[in-house]
C-alpha cells in the first residue's frame, strides 16, 4: 500500500512531490468510489491538501538544486 499508516515516511517520500500527488491521486479515486457525499467532500479536501505537500516538496528541490 503506498500510504501504510504502521510506519513512518521516509525522508526520500517527504520530499518527493510526486509521492504526494500519488496520494493525492489515490484518495480522490476513494472519493470517487465512495457513495457518501460527506465522505467524498472530507476526501477531497485530504487530496487537496496532498497537493499542497507536492508543491511544497517541489518548491523544496527547486531550491536545493539552486544551492
């Protein structure tokens, strides 16, 4: 599972911007899938906040490899 909830990311995978937006791919497919129109809201706004992290690790490399 790309998301294991039993250990703890890796420095590589937190800032790796495109391990957030797999999971921020992988949770709106949940939203997708889910009947539940709560759920879907609350799922979305989790991936909206993975693409955040994306942009984030991004801007991140962007500046270690201006140093």
């Amino acid at each position: 599972m790309f998301l294991d909830a039993h250990r703890p990311l890796t420095p590589e995978e937190v800032y790796d911007g495109e391990y957030w937006r797999k999971c921020a791919t992988m949770t709106r497919d949940e939203a997708r899938a889910s009947p539940d129109a709560d759920l879907q809201a609350r799922l979305l706004r989790i991936a909206s906040g993975y693409d955040r992290l994306a942009g984030y690790a991004d801007a991140i490399e962007r500046a270690a490899q201006e140093d």
